[in-house]
C-alpha cells in the first residue's frame, strides 16, 4: 500500500516518517545566515543556475563532531516566512526583481540529501564532516546555519573530550559554566555538548531540563558566610533514615562529635576551635538535605576547620542512618589538601569503625583546565571529582573551530578550490569516507574514495595516499572497515534515513570511539598526526584537476 505524502513546514515527508522538531534555539531560523547568501542566491537565480545541483562537504580541524541534530532539524523546518522574505527585501538592491522573492517563499529543503558521520565522531583534517546536495541556491542558504550550529558545537565536545582523557575514565567530571558562558545561548548549548564530549552532571538546571542532564550541586561560600553561629538554628531535630528515630538536637550530637574529632592523637596539632559559622552552615544543610551532605570546605581553613566541621556534621548523619556525600575544595593546592583530607577520612574510619567514611568523595574545583588536571595527575591527588567551568564553556585555549563549506561538485562537474597555502585545497568531487582499523582495534587511517569506486574490505591489500604529497603513501590491509558517511535527510528521494540518537546515545558513541583512538593520536602534547589519505584513483584525478585550473603564468 502506498502511503499518502503529507505536508510539514512546507518539506514533504512520507507518513511513515516521524516529524523532527524545529531546532532548539528559536533564533535559528533561515535569516541566521550571512546576507551574502542572499546576494548569491538572486545571482544564482539571474543566471538560471538556482537549481543546479550542488554538493559541499564539510571539512575541518581534528575535533570530536557534534551540532548534526540541530542541523537535520533545521533543514526539516526550513520555510521564509513573509515577514522575513520583506526584510530580505529591505536588506537587496531594489533591482533584484520581484520574481526572486516569490521564489523565497516557495523553497524548502525537500530536494536537499544530506549525508554526515555519525554526531560524536572522531574526525580529522581534510575528511568531509557532512556531504549536502541539492540545488546551488538553497544549498547556499544553508552554509551559514550549519557552519554557526557546527563550529561552537563540536569546539565545545572536543575541549569536553580533552579534558576527560587527561581526568581519565572513572572521575566524575561536572559542567559548572554557565555564570562565565557567553550568554543563555552558549550556556546551555555548552551544558549539551559537555555532557555529550564525556562530562557526567552540569549545575545548569535549563540544560538539565531541556537535554535530560543529570544536575550536580550543593551551595557557595555566601552560603558558608551566611550564618554566624549555631544559635541562628531553631530547626534542630532530624528523623533517622529509616524513620525509627528522632533526633531532637542534631547541633548538640554534631557539637559531641567536634570534641571526639579533637582528642584523636592524628588530629593534635591540625585544629583547635572550628569556625562555628561554618559548622552552623554545615549543619543547616545537612538537616535541608541529609541524603545529600557534600560541603565547600575552603571559607575559611581547609583541614583547621572546614574539614572537621565537615567529619563532625558527616559522623553525626551516620549515627542517623545517613551518609555524607563528600567535600568540596575551590582554592589552595588541592593535590595536598586532597591528600591530606582523604587522611583524615581513614583515620576517622579505623578510630570511630564508621565503614565507608575512608572512601568519602572529594570535588576539586577552582578554575580547572587541561594543564591543572595533568599537573594533579602528576603531583598525585585524591581527588574523586572535578569541577570545572570557565576553560571548559569558553573554550579559553582556543576560542574558534576552523570548519569550512566548500563546493566540491556542480552538475556532475568536479570543482577544485586551489590556494599557494595547501592546506586550503579542497578535495574535489561526491567522494565517500571510510576508517580502516587494525588488529589492535584501534584506527590506523582515514581514507576518501569517489562515489563510484568500491569500496576498500577487510583482509585487502589498499593503497592509502596523501592527498598531495606524493612521496607519503603505504598499504593497509583493514581487519575492519567503518563506512563513515550516513543519509540523515533524503529530501524527498525514495532513501533510508538514519534516525537521530538520543543525547545520551550520542555521548556513549563518543566515549566508544575515543577508545577506539591511539593514545598517542590523543595526548595533549606532541600528539602523533592521525593518517588521512585519499585513494590511488582519487589522488590521480585531484592532481589532473588541479593542472587543468590552474592558470599557467608567462615569463617575458
């Protein structure tokens, strides 16, 4: 039985096709686009070639690729709206002819393909992150959105992804950037794609809501400094977790338990008298949260009184069936404050026999970023989480990703984008990409094909070429062989479309396939370049294309 197309937002769609929701931002609407879309497209249309078919890939730096699912939905909800179409009008010369604008309202991306490897890839340089096709104008228009919803997207997996290979795989890493993101946009989008490159929770409660983020958080040294004593307490009793029990002054049973803590032997010599302020505060958000008790420990002084304040609040919970989540340190060296907190937790453990208080979790925070979590990592720490948010969100070492949109075919015709900087000569022609992976499991290199050659299969002998240097070249013989290009918007031809993973599908591939990468490809220093090569075929004909363009000069 044939099923009957439907109308939505002016794409066709068959109905067995669910719907894709618009993009998630409400701003990104086909006017988020460069005016000189707008400028190419009436010159595409003045010269008839508005409909001639088109095909860009895009191609960037090594990264971790996200931003796919924001794109696929806005290409499924992509219409000018009048209005727009009037400000267009505005924005052009008043010779374009009204005919261009009557061809606005009618476009849409129904005969546009877009093909990508899968959102939470690893790619490299020169590899074709997404492959659009359709006709020139509206492929034009596209440009600017996904170039926008790619670039801060992948920037901010790949600095996510970073920061945990150098944290390692059982730390808990926390998002905590959204006071020092640019703006509600970027905070919330970095919350997405930090959680999406590796991070386990954010402080960002839209995110949480929006993306299904676990949400992390306790409370701030105004918090801590809030209070002046436990006087200020009226609330005292607390019910045993079991609720067989009441205790009716839980500051009292602290407060007895702050006087054991100061006759251990360990303790001689690291605290005398707490600050009662903080204890106070301790023990008010114990009481609003006893399953939750993890407290910012550095107000005042981390092991004279923060972390006894902590222990005593945390033993008092525990006669209460409960169980401290842990400490947070924001300042100082946190690999000895860490070291000498985890200390004090086993001795406490072995004195008081409370099981499990040895292992209590320590959050480091404190403008972290790559270089501190290796330098921790060096020192030795005993540090069981990381905060981080500044370096993470803005991605402060390097604040832009280079990913560029290039024409590479029209009308089945190659074309060839040439520069004297090589690194800007794009690789012509519909091509397909595939990773070829070695005996280790492990990704030995990328290679491009063209659209009609076979492509490579385990167990044969392929020759991998460099796309332009012709003495770097070698054989791979693949034990797998990972097509990397996937359909994920046929328009309207008769294909299979890749359905879009959840969120947290995305980031289990992401961790999968940073597994699948050579540590020495991913170290912070000196990594070792990842191989990308192009097929004997593929090399022969970009070098044939690249003559033929080229002007030949003359010398007189």
């Amino acid at each position: 039985m044939e099923a009957t197309p439907k109308i939505n937002g002016g794409v066709k769609y068959n109905s067995r096709t669910p719907a894709i929701h618009g993009p998630t931002n409400p701003m990104v609407t086909p006017l988020l686009t460069d005016l000189y879309q707008f400028t190419m497209a009436y010159a595409y249309w003045k010269a008839d070639k508005h409909n001639d078919h088109a095909v860009n890939p895009f191609g960037g730096e090594y990264t971790v690729f996200a931003g796919l699912e924001e794109c696929i939905r806005f290409i499924a909800n992509f219409k000018l709206s009048k209005d727009e179409i009037a400000f267009v009008r505005e924005c052009l010369s008043p010779t374009c002819e009204d005919g261009f604008y009557d061809y606005l309202g009618g476009i849409d991306c129904s005969d546009v393909e877009v093909y990508a490897i899968a959102e939470g890839s690893v790619v490299f340089p020169k590899v074709p992150l997404m492959r659009i096709e359709g006709p020139v104008a509206v492929v034009q228009l596209l440009e600017t959105p996904f170039v926008n919803l790619i670039n801060f997207a992948s920037l901010v997996t790949t600095n996510a992804a970073r920061h945990r290979f150098v944290a390692g795989k059982n730390k808990l890493l926390l998002e905590f950037g959204l006071r020092r993101a640019q703006g509600p946009d970027g905070g919330v989008g970095a919350s997405k794609y930090c959680y999406m490159g590796g991070f386990d929770a954010t402080s960002n409660c839209a995110a949480g809501k929006l993306f299904g983020i676990p949400l992390h958080g306790t409370h701030s040294h105004a918090f801590v400094s809030s209070f002046t004593g436990p006087d200020e307490i009226t609330e005292k009793s607390l019910q045993s977790h079991d609720g067989s029990r009441l205790c009716t002054d839980f500051v009292h049973l602290t407060q007895m338990w702050l006087g054991k803590l100061k006759r251990l032997s360990s303790s001689e010599g690291v605290f005398g008298e707490t600050n009662q302020s903080e204890l106070a505060a301790f023990v008010s958000y114990a009481l609003a949260f006893p399953n939750n008790f993890l407290a910012l420990v550095d107000t005042y002084d981390v092991m004279r009184s923060g972390v006894p304040n902590f222990c005593a609040v945390g033993l008092a919970l525990s006669d209460m069936g409960y169980k401290a989540k842990g400490i947070r340190l924001d300042s100082g060296d946190l690999a000895y404050l860490s070291c000498e907190a985890r200390k004090f937790f086993q001795t406490i453990e072995k004195e008081f026999q409370v099981p499990g208080f040895g292992k209590t979790g320590i959050t480091a925070s404190n403008d972290l970023n790559e270089e501190t979590l290796d330098a921790l990592n060096k020192q030795g720490h005993e540090v069981d989480s990381f905060g981080i948010g500044t370096n993470l969100v803005t991605c402060f070492s390097q604040p832009a990703l280079g990913c560029v949109f290039k024409l590479v075919e029209i009308n089945n015709q190659p074309r060839i984008k040439l520069s004297e900087d090589v690194s800007k000569v794009s690789i012509p022609c519909k091509k397909r990409s595939f990773r070829l992976y070695g005996k280790e499991g492990y990704a030995l290199v990328d290679i491009m094909l063209g659209e009609n050659e076979p492509p490579p299969k385990e167990g044969q002998r392929i020759l991998c070429r460099h796309p332009f240097n012709e003495t770097k070249r070698a054989y791979v013989v693949p034990q797998r062989v990972e097509d990397l290009m996937r359909c994920y918007w046929p328009g309207n031809a008769d294909k299979a479309r890749e359905e879009l993973p959840t969120l947290k599908h995305i980031r289990e591939h992401c961790m999968k396939q940073l597994e699948q990468m050579r540590t020495d490809h991913m170290r912070r220093l000196n990594p070792t370049p990842y191989k990308v090569s192009v097929s004997a075929k593929l090399y022969e004909f970009i070098h044939f294309l690249w003559l033929n363009e080229a002007p030949v000069g003359e010398l007189q």
